[in-house]
C-alpha cells in the first residue's frame, strides 16, 4: 500500500504537470496511457535497471518487397529519378544515390545491370530486393548518407549487386521533411567469375559454375523469409539507434510492434503520398494533434518510469532485511530437495544398472544356448550327409550310373564311345529312322494343270479372245488378198494389206506370250512353286537325316564315337542330338537288364567324363568345354604342351626362338 500510495502521488503529480495545457480529449487520452502504464509496473515484482534511462522512441519503418521480372529496369529508373521519372517537380527530391558489387559491364550505370535481367531472367523470376526504410529527421543528408552506407555493408556486404537512393521530400501531414531510402538488391551471388549480361542471369551450373550464370538466392520457405525479414528490421533499428547516438541526439527507434513495447494504444497506419492529399484540412488538423497526444503520452511514460524506478529502489533497501531471511530458508529448502532428488536418481540409476546387468547375463545365456543348438544341429547335419555318401559310395552301380550320366554333355557324348550302352544308340537310331520315314511330305503341285485353271479366270480370258480376233482378222484379210487378181492386187495395194495382215498376228502372238507370262507370275502360281520348294527341300532334309543317323549305327557297332567331330566345329548336327539325347533315356532305363561288370564299365567311363562348367569364358569357350576330352587324350595334350614348352624354353636360351608348334 505504501509503493501504490507513492506511485499514485507521483503519477498525479505528473500527470497534472503534462496535462496543464491541453483540452479535455488529451486529458483522458493522457489518463488512459498513465493508468495502464503504473498498472503494468506495479505487476513487476523486481525492479527496473533500465527505468531511468528510457529513451523518447522516434517512428520506424522498414519493409521489404520482391520485383518480379520486367519491373527492375523501371524501379531502378524510379528510384534514381532518371528517364520518365526526371524533369518534373514531383520527383525533384532525390538527394543521394550509390551503388556496389556491380559486374564489370554495369559498374558505371547500374541501370544496365537490371535491364539485363529484365531480358535474360527466366520467366516469372524474381528480379530484386527491395528495402523500403525511413531516416530519421534528426540527423544531415551527410549523416544519413553514412547510416545507409552502415545498413548495406551490415545487411548485403559483397554478397550481392545492389542500388540505392536517398528521397528527401516535405511530408504530407506537418510539412516538414521526411527523408527515406530505397535499397534494390539483386538475388544472384557474386563469385568472382566474369560473365557477359546474357550468361549472368542464366541457371547456375553447380558442378562447372564458370559455364553457367551466377547462383541465385531464391527458393527459401516462408517460415525463413520471415525470420530474415525479422532480422533486418532489428538491423537496421540498431544501426539507426547507433548513429543517432554518435551524433548526440536522445531519440531512438524500436524495431518492435507496440505491443511488444508494451505500448497500449492503436498503431497509426501508413497513408502514403496518394491518401495523405486526399485528406480534408479538419482530418489533417485532427492527425497531427492526435499524434502530438501520442508523443506528449509517451513522454509522461518516460518520466512516470524513472520516478516508480526511484521509489522502488528506495524501498529495496527497506525490504532487503526480510527477504535475505527468507532467501536463506528458500535456499535451504532448494538445496534439501536437490540433495533427495540426486539420491532418489542415484538409487534409480543403479537399479537400471542391475536391470541391465541381468537382461546381459540373460541374453548371454540365449546365445550360448542357441550356439550349442546350432553346433549340435551342423554336427548331425554332417554325420548325415557322411551316412549319405557312404551308401552312394556302397550302392550298386545301376543306381550311381544315372547320376553320373546326367552330369555328361551331349557333346561328350557324340565324341567319347563307351559312355552309352550301344544297344540304347542302335535302339535310338531306329526309333529315330521310323520317326524320319513317317513324316508326310505334301505331294508336289501340278504347274501345268494349275496354269490351265488360272488362265480360265475372266482378264486373261479376255486378252486371249483379243489375240483371237486378231488372228481372224489377219486370216480374213489374206484370204481376200488370195483371191484376188492381179489387177486388183495391184489397185488394192495387196501388199500393204498382206503387211498389215502379218503385223496383226504378230500382235496376237505376243498377247499370246504376255497372257502366259501373267499367267506364270500370278500369286497362285508362285505360291505353287514356293509350295513345292519348300517340299522338296524337306525331302532332302529327311534323306540327310536318315543318312546321318545311319552313320550313327554304323560307327556305334564299330566301337567308334558316334560322331566325328571336325577340328574346327563345336557345334553338333540336330539328327546327332536328338538320337543320343534319346539314347540317354533309354539307357537309364536299360541297366536293370544288364550285367553289373557292364554297367561299372560304364559307370567309370561316365565320371572320368564329368563336364564341370568353367569360372570365366565366354560363348566360344562354353561350346569348346562341352566337348570334354578322355583322360588318354588330356594326358597326350599335357606331355605334348610340356615338351613345347621345354624346347621353347631352350630355343630362347640359344637364341634360336620359339619352335613352330609353339607358336
């Protein structure tokens, strides 16, 4: 009650001082702002270093806006007061105008740079930034020169091209003068890199930057553009705050809302240039007294501060006595409690600990367990793949032999004898020779006759009764010329009648040859003759197959391999595969009839020929390794390489060179 007293007696003591000389409206207006200024103070429960140095908070703008492309070149007119924008009054108010980070090919006028992107820009992009900031009133041209040099090298540096002006004009409200900056920078980075207008704007090339244009700062979240936007207002309210203080003077500005101020009144909106004319003389008159109101309240805020500071620290004193009493059992209480919550967290801890400890012994034990499984489980998986393999190695051959039969190419087969039983080849053969003789070969189609059905159809019947008609004609006329006499052979010109008579049957003769030329090449009879080839050619096919696999017989009961293979082929002929492919069939089955000394013979005979498929080959070298080579001949191959290669190795040593069969 005593802090509300004094501060009460204060305020009103204040309050009666500012509001001496003012009407009635600034008196509630006054009472308002003071009323709701202790109010906040009084809720404060410490206080304020900073209450009597508070400060007389001047108005700030700053803002921010994107130029799309098409605008840049116009702004930059604009704001330097050139081309359509100079030569009128309206626009003489330009006091200053610079700029920085320009390429070589704008340095001199700025406005190129943005006429350019204007033009090489990718369409619908963004040109330019523009900072839209008030000066203050207080301080020179010269001065307010050096605080936007501040803001520009604080906020773009050599990041960026940019253009600036300073404006200097008389307000619209009081007359007097309210300077103002615009700043325009560009979005693309400076590198270094030279680069003529019409690559500067083009994409950036992140891997070879030199062939594309410079990088572009675009493409942010709003949520960043916000926080950017925030920054630069604290920006340039610091700089501007710094400056006014290096020339002396107590108004400050403050980049933050008025709620933020704690500033309890309405924020006066931006009218510009175009509403400010519009405004009658009465709604000018009310504007200035209303924003007088404002600063003398503002004011009366700034003194009711210091004096509620002065009172509050002379009570501190007072008080300090009690509260270090009750700072001292606050403290120990904090500090008891602190010392229960380590302990209570400490036990936590080690339970967690032993939690842990027994979840490692456990898991520890799974492991092991699961090993042991796992041991156990390989361990009879091996005696049961020996068991396995000892009745393979124990069974009868007959029972082994089609194994390793399967595990022999068809091209061992054909060049190696003793594989198959020769009675499963000769019963292979003959199934296959019956196959062969019973295809049905389509009989070959009368040319002949099929020509005489296809020179009915109507057109050639045609062409033929003109032949005919022809040839009477010339009959007729050498009948008449027959039976005339000489002296009307001679007024009848026989001998061109008779001339003209040949030349039609010669007509008739060739229409005669064309019909049977149209004839031969009609689509019936070509397919006809194609029919026929393609039979005939199958006949030879069927006569070659029945000889090949003859041969087959022939070779199998001379002890022979039932093909032989020319050095240079690797490929076997379709009659060969088919009759050992069913030869192989036919032997599984065979065996059981056999005698177990036959069977063993070929048992051996088909492991040693065991085709096992190389690591790295290609096309060439899979046919080759099909065709798999008798131990006999593999052995003869490896002596003869092995004797190659020991006179290659003398005839290097004597100087000779290699041997022929070396090369």
């Amino acid at each position: 009650m005593l802090l509300y007293g004094i501060v009460k007696e204060r305020s009103k003591c204040v309050q009666n001082y500012r509001l001496s000389d003012v009407n009635h409206h600034r008196s509630t207006v006054m009472r308002t702002y003071t009323f709701h200024f202790v109010k906040r103070v009084l809720k404060s429960t410490t206080p304020s270093k900073t209450a009597s140095k508070a400060k007389i908070m001047a108005s700030f703008h700053a803002s921010a806006k994107i130029g799309k492309k098409g605008k840049g070149f116009k702004h930059s007119q604009y704001i330097g007061r050139e081309g359509q924008y100079s030569g009128y009054d309206r626009y003489e108010d330009l006091a200053a105008v610079g700029s920085g980070n320009m390429p070589a090919w704008a340095v001199d006028n700025p406005s190129e740079f943005w006429k350019a992107s204007d033009s090489f820009e990718r369409k619908n992009g963004s040109v330019y930034k523009e900072y839209e900031l008030a000066l203050p009133r207080e301080l020179t041209d010269t001065q307010n020169v050096a605080l936007i040099a501040d803001f520009v090298s604080r906020q773009i540096g050599a990041l960026k091209p940019y253009q600036w002006a300073m404006h200097v004009k008389a307000a619209s409200i009081d007359g007097g003068e309210q300077p103002h900056a615009h700043i325009m920078e560009s979005q693309r980075m400076v590198d270094g890199i030279e680069r003529d207008p019409e690559q500067y704007f083009k994409r950036y090339d992140q891997k070879m930057p030199g062939r594309g244009g410079a990088r572009k700062d675009s493409g942010k979240h709003p949520a960043q553009l916000k926080v950017e936007l925030l920054a630069m207002r604290k920006l340039w309210a610091d700089v501007q705050n710094a400056h006014l203080e290096r020339h002396g003077h107590a108004v400050r500005v403050d980049h933050r809302s008025l709620k933020e101020q704690g500033i309890d009144r309405i924020p006066e909106r931006h009218l510009g240039p175009d509403r400010a004319e519009r405004l009658t003389p009465g709604e000018v008159e009310h504007l200035v007294e209303t924003r007088q109101v404002n600063a003398e309240a503002q004011l009366v805020q700034v003194e009711l501060s210091a004096a509620i500071g002065d009172v509050i620290v002379d009570l501190t004193s007072a008080q300090n006595t009690v509260m270090a009493e009750e700072m001292v059992e606050l403290e120990a209480h904090y500090q008891a409690t602190i010392k229960a919550n380590a302990e209570r967290k400490a036990q936590r801890h080690q339970a967690m600990l032993a939690d842990q400890e027994r979840v490692a012994r456990f898991e520890a034990r799974e492991r092991a367990a699961a090993a042991q499984r796992d041991a156990l489980a390989a361990q009879a998986e091996s005696d049961k793949r020996k068991e396995m393999e000892a009745a393979a190695v124990a069974a009868a051959p007959a029972t082994r032999y089609p194994q390793a039969l399967a595990e022999v190419t068809t091209e061992t087969l054909a060049t190696v004898p003793g594989i198959l039983p020769a009675a499963a080849i000769q019963q292979a053969v003959a199934e296959r020779i019956a196959e062969l003789q019973a295809i049905r070969v389509a009989p070959p189609v009368s040319i002949a006759l099929l020509g005489m059905e296809v020179v009915e159809q109507p057109v050639y019947q045609r062409r033929l009764a003109n032949a005919d008609d022809m040839d009477a004609r010339a009959q007729k006329t050498l009948d008449d010329v027959a039976s005339m006499g000489k002296l009307k052979r001679m007024l009848n010109n026989a001998d061109a009648l008779e001339a003209s008579a040949q030349q039609l049957r010669k007509d008739a003769q060739l229409e005669r040859r064309q019909v049977d030329n149209a004839v031969a090449l009609s689509p019936e009879m070509r397919e006809a003759n194609s029919a026929n080839d393609r039979s005939e050619n199958r006949r030879l096919q069927i006569k070659q197959d029945i000889k090949e696999v003859e041969e087959i017989a022939l070779r199998t009961q001379r002890g022979e391999s039932a093909w032989r293979q020319p050095s240079h082929v690797y490929r076997l002929p379709e009659a060969v595969t088919k009759v050992l492919d069913r030869a192989r069939e036919i032997a599984v089955q065979m065996i059981a009839k056999m005698q177990a000394i036959d069977v063993e013979a070929l048992l051996k005979r088909a492991i040693e020929m065991k085709w096992t498929k190389p690591e790295r080959v290609n096309d060439m070298t899979m046919m080759q390794s099909k065709f798999v080579a008798t131990p006999e001949n593999a052995k003869l191959k490896r002596e003869y390489d092995q004797a190659q290669a020991l006179a290659n190795e003398r005839a290097s040593k004597t100087g000779r060179g290699p041997s022929p069969g070396g090369r």
